[in-house]
C-alpha cells in the first residue's frame, strides 16, 4: 500500500495514473501545495510526495512526479525499459521533453496568469509560453511519426507526464493541440481503462 501525498487535481495526477496503470494498492493524503502535511516532508512544500514503506517497516519519501513515476514502474517492472539499454535512454529523452518543453511552458503560464502577484507578473510571458508550446507539439509529431506511444507500441513513463500537460495545456492554459497524429495520440493516451479510472479518483 503505498500513500500519495497531493490533491489528484496536482501533478500528483500523474502518480494516480501511474499506479492505476500498475495496478497498485493506494491511499491518497489529498494536501494543498505549501500545506502542513506536504511540508512535513518536503521542504519546497511541492507536492507530490510518496511515502514508501522500507524493509524494516519505516517510511521512505520519495518527492518529485517523475521520479515516483519512475520508481514505481522499475519496482513493479512495467511502463519502462531496464537501466542501460538504449530503450531506456531514448524513453528518459522523452521524459525530458514532457518536463522541459511541455511542463515547463504550463507552469510558467500559470506562474503568470494566477500564481505570481500582480507585482511579477510580466507583459508578453503568456504568449511566450504558447510559442513555446506549439513548438513542443511540432518536436513531439516530429519524434511521434507513426507510433502509437512515444516509444512506439509500448505504452511509458513519459506518456503518462505528455498526457497530463496535456490536459492542463489545453484545459488550464488553452493552448493548442494541433489536429493530426498529435492529436490522435493525446486522445489514444487518454482513453487508457487507467487514465479513465484516475479520472474517477480526481473527480471523486
Ligand atoms: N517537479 C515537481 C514539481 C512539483 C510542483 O511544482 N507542484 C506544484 C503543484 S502541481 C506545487 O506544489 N506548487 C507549489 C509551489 O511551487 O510552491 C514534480 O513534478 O513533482
């Protein structure tokens, strides 16, 4: 049983999909960012967090959505690729591309749409960041081709971080996802038995 620190409506999201695609056992400690529970654990007050039982019964943190992502899927052996194959490097460039390009364009948007105080917020930062965007959607299609996941038939780690931009791109920022294979993908990502359940446990 592992505990999700981190409202589903976060990028604890992702841990939720993560676990529903493993069909992990869960409970969720549904904190807000900078909260109490959350900073208890990690001091940046960010959630995510995963608390992890170790062997001799005591809890273990893990903090980070990528990197409980990625632990979950090379502890329980699936959505991933084993450390050293070149599988394994190409899927962590995808990784990189959801959090650099995709995550990065989301967040600063909302930095400067809701987060900021008036104050920081800057003039033009918003249309940057849909440049920014659209340009990630061209690199994706690019690197896409004809596969059905980024890794081609096998559905990873980095599907699970592009589909969740996704939806804050185009639900929170009203970015555009352009018709086409790109946008075939993000409909296949997310009609995932998984996905549709993490939706459930979101909502719920
Ligand atoms: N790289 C971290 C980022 C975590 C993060 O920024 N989480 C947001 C909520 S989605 C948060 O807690 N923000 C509060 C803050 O930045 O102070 C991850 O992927 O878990």
């Amino acid at each position: 049983m592992y505990t999700l620190i981190g409202s589903p409506a976060t990028r604890a999201f992702r841990v939720v999909w993560c676990l529903e695609e493993l069909g992990l056992d869960y409970e969720i400690v549904p904190a807000a960012p900078g909260g109490d529970d959350i900073k208890n654990v990690n001091p940046s007050g960010k959630v995510p967090a995963l608390i992890v039982k170790n062997d001799n019964g005591d809890d273990d943190v893990i903090i980070d959505s990528v990197a409980i992502c990625q632990y979950l899927a090379d502890k329980h052996n699936g959505l991933t690729y084993p450390a050293g194959t070149i599988e394994r490097a190409k899927m962590d460039s995808f990784i990189h591309l959801a959090v650099d390009e995709f995550d990065h364009a989301c967040w600063v948007w909302a930095k400067h749409d809701w987060i900021y105080p008036e104050g920081l917020k800057a003039e033009n930062v918003k249309p940057a960041c849909a440049l920014e965007f659209k340009k990630a959607m061209q690199h994706l299609e690019e690197r896409l081709g004809d596969n059905k996941y980024v890794m081609g038939d096998t559905f990873t780690v980095p599907d699970i971080l592009l589909g969740q931009c996704a939806g804050w791109a185009t639900n929170m920022c009203k970015f555009e996802i352009p018709d086409g294979k790109v946008a075939d993908y993000f409909k296949r990502v997310t009609h995932r038995k998984a996905f549709v359940k993490a939706m459930r446990v979101r909502n719920a």
